[in-house]
C-alpha cells in the first residue's frame, strides 16, 4: 500500500537530574560537594533513505521518543546523555507542524536534521557551592524534552511526470522507457499509486514517475488525482501522455489535464511540458494529431505507440535536452515565522483567589520550585533569595498584601512576613 501522509508525534529526551552527594573519605574532614550533572536527553534527527518509498511504517507505530539522560552521580559523575533517535524517511519527505501546517524540513539531502533537541542535564549540587555557601543541599532537575506532533508528506523526487487521463497509457510507457514494471493490461484500469524508473539516454539518466491518472475535479478532490497531484511538484518537465486515438476527446482531455494543474497550482501550468499523442499505431488518420498539435502548440508533439515503440526515442531525446536546460529538482525551504517576543523569562502573575490569599504563578516559578526541597533550611533561603531578586515580594507589597496574608504559590502555602 503506498502511504504518502502520515501524522506522528515526536519527543526529545529529558535532561537527567544533578545529584546532591558529599566526599566522605577517612581522614578527610569537610570533604565538601561533589554531586555531578544529569546527562543531556536524547536528540530526534530526521534522514532522509532511498531505500523506502513509501509512509507505511508511520502507519502503525505513530509517537517516537529519545531516551531521557542518566541523573548525575557521586564523585563529581555526569549522568550518560540520552541515546539520539534517528528517524528515516523516504527521500523528498517534507516535515510540517500539524498545528500551523508550517514546513520544519525538506529530506531531499542525506544529511541528519536535528528536528527536537533533548532536554539539558540539571546541575550537581558542587555547581552551587560559594564562599559562603560550602555545602549547597540541593541540585537542578533536568529540563524536558521537546513534544512535537508533526505531519510527514511525501513528495516523490523525480525529474519527469507522466500526466494524462487515465487509460492514456502512462504506465506503459514507463514500462517502455524504464526497467520499473508497473501494471499493464489490455482492460480499462487506472493506476493506484506513483511509481519511479530511471531512464538512460546515452550518457545522461534522469527519473520519470507515473502518476495516477487525473480527472475534471481533482484539484477540488475528486479521484485519486487530488491525493498525487503533490507529486508533481518537485518534477522538473512533464511528460503529458495523450490518448490520440480518441477521435472526439483527444483535443478537450488535453485542456481539461492543464486546466486541473493549473487550479491545483498556477506553478504548475507554467512548468515546460511535451506532449506524448500515444497509440499511434491504431490511428485510422493523423486528423486528431493535427488537431492536437496545433491546440497545444508552441508546445511538442511526439507520436508514439508504446506497443511498437514508434516515436520513444524522439521523445526521450526531446527530454533530456529539456532537462539539461533546467533547473535541479526544487526543495522546498522551511518557512520563515516572524520572531516572537521574548518573555520575561522570569515573569509572574499575582491575584487573589475566592479566599482572599494572594496567589502567584509563572512557568518559571514552576520550574524553580521543582528543585527546591522546602524541608530544608537552607534550600528554602535560597528560595527566599530568588524571589526577592526576581521582584515578586517588591509585586505583592506594591499590590497591598499586608503582614499574615496567606500567600499561594501552586502547592506551597504560607503566611506573608515582610
């Protein structure tokens, strides 16, 4: 089953925690602090593999996580980083937030992208020691990882597409052209999902994909066109495959493919484009040619039968003499978001509750508060000093809070004392 869209959410590693420990050595007295560092969490990388082809894989396992990082230990010990996951995509995969639909990544190139960076390992309690305070009794947590929940939309990566209505003989002709064996029958069918082949033309090859078959209303939804039109993106010239036999259609299906491409993306009508009148070795008379060549003109027409291979050479040496002249196959840039006001990394917001106690909350605040051990003394001056440096006092006396108000900070509760 060929699966070009697929939704998973992504998590980095978290930081481990610092340790809090003392030396303890016979005949040393007073060793001091030696807690280590937490270990850094794993990172999630994203790269690109020629060896898949397809979204299957995301279908049935849908969250990847990074390993958390090792807390730190005693001995001045880092906690071991987190081991990195490498998550690989077929070539030409575009990685999109699923919120805001906006491009984090193009996988065209093989190099690994960092896509969410793990956690930063908390600080050993031996970081805290001072002059004046020689045996800190607390450490910092380590920080969480990064939570994304991010959409994979494969665009297939190839130089030319086959388009035409379906039954045009698009598969045949890549079944012609290449060693890619798609299915080929004499009854009516239309292909089901994009399949590549490379082609050689003396010294130059070049990648040709045969795309479903579309039909009038696929850039609006209708068929299995609108789902592979995103494949037609990223290839540089089209091979546009008609069925000249048709002695009434011929002309109008024509119009009618470059009419949807051009609704699904103006880019798309502008893009160089041959055209391939196919099962010439059953016209009665070359009317519907002429008719089509002058309908598409400037544009070129090449008569061709697959059956007989009639014309397929002429219309091989017409693509790579297109290619030569063009531009590589187009990666998409992540998109650029206007840069975000910083907040105050310190900020807080103060208000009183339905009891009257005055209660402070902040993201900060959270995160301090989860390395403080208020059991003890000294861990909660420390507490006492950060507040005081970060203006929450300065706040709630300029608010009015007065001596044995009950003050509120998530789960810790007390009286005021100025």
């Amino acid at each position: 089953m060929f699966i070009d869209v697929a939704n998973i959410t992504l998590v980095s590693g978290r930081g481990g925690n610092g340790a809090v420990s003392f030396h303890r050595e016979k005949y040393v007295a007073a060793g001091g602090p030696n807690g280590g560092d937490g270990g850094r969490g794993g990172h999630i990388y994203i790269q690109a593999d020629d060896n898949l082809s397809t979204l299957m894989d995301f279908r049935y396992r849908r969250k990847y996580a990074a390993a958390n990082g090792e807390d730190g230990g005693t001995r001045m010990r880092s906690g071991q980083s987190g081991a990195d996951l490498t998550i690989r995509v077929p070539r030409g995969t575009l990685i999109k937030d699923k919120k805001t639909g906006r491009l984090l990544y193009d996988a065209s190139d093989s190099e690994p992208f960092l896509l969410a960076r793990g956690g930063r390992g908390g600080w050993g309690n031996k970081r805290f020691a001072t002059p004046t305070r020689q045996t800190p009794r607390f450490a910092k947590s380590g920080q969480d990882g990064v939570l994304l929940e991010v959409t994979l939309e494969l665009k297939l990566l190839a130089d030319v597409g086959l388009v035409g209505f379906p039954n045009a003989g698009k598969s045949s002709l890549l079944s012609v052209i290449s060693a890619a064996r798609p299915k080929v029958a004499d009854y009516p069918f239309t292909t089901l999902s994009p399949h590549l082949g490379v082609v050689r033309v003396d010294d130059v090859s070049f990648v040709v994909a045969d795309l479903p078959g579309l039909i009038e209303g696929a850039a609006r939804g209708a068929g299995l066109g609108h789902d592979f039109l995103r494949h037609i993106e990223r290839c540089r010239l089209l091979i546009h495959v008609v069925d000249a036999s048709a002695q009434n259609d011929t002309v109008n299906n024509y119009d009618a493919i470059n009419a949807e491409l051009a609704e699904y993306s103006p880019e798309l009508a502008k893009r160089p484009q041959i055209v391939a009148a196919n099962k010439a070795d059953i016209w009665e008379d070359e009317t519907v040619y002429q008719a089509l060549a002058k309908r598409a003109a400037p544009r070129r027409v090449v008569a061709v039968s697959t059956a007989t291979r009639q014309g397929i050479g002429e219309l091989l040496n017409l693509a790579a003499a297109e290619l030569a002249a063009l531009p590589p196959v187009q990666v998409f840039q992540p998109e650029t978001m206007p840069e975000p006001e910083i907040p105050d990394q310190r900020g807080f917001t103060i208000r009183r509750d339905d009891s009257a106690a005055w209660v402070v909350e902040g993201e900060w605040l959270y995160r301090t508060m989860r390395d403080i051990r208020f059991d003890d003394y000294e861990q909660r001056q420390y507490f006492d000093r950060i507040l005081r440096r970060a203006g929450v006092f300065d706040m709630l006396e300029a608010r009015g809070v007065a001596e044995g108000d009950t003050v509120k900070m998530f789960d810790l509760e007390f009286e005021y004392v100025p």
